[in-house]
C-alpha cells in the first residue's frame, strides 16, 4: 500500500470513529438535550423581554 493510501484510509477510520458516538445517544439523552435547548432558549426570551428586546435569529435585538 503506498503512503498515500494508507493516510486516506486512515484518514476514513479517524471520521467514522468521530461520528459514530454521536449516533448513539439514547431517546432519552435525546429528549434530555431537547430539554435542556428549550429551557435555555426560554431563559434567553426571558431576558431579552426583559430588556425590552425582541429575538430575531436567536439574537435579542432592541426595539425601535
């Protein structure tokens, strides 16, 4: 096998590897961090209200 090869195939090994914990996360884990993601968007709502913004694209911006 020549050099080449071999880091490309080395290469595929190191991205499978990487992506494969991530497609074992549980339902529940999952549900966990949807959780987790809204209360943190509604905290972030919450704040930006409170300085009398408004979210647009995830940021607070002020009100004309």
């Amino acid at each position: 096998m020549t050099s080449a090869r071999v880091a490309a195939v080395a290469l595929v090994g190191m991205l499978l590897a990487g992506t494969t914990p991530g497609c074992s996360t549980s339902p529940a884990q999952q549900e966990a961090i949807r959780q987790a993601w809204a209360e943190r968007d509604a905290e972030r709502e919450r704040e930006c209200r409170r300085v009398n913004g408004f979210i647009v694209a995830g940021s607070c911006l002020p009100r004309p």
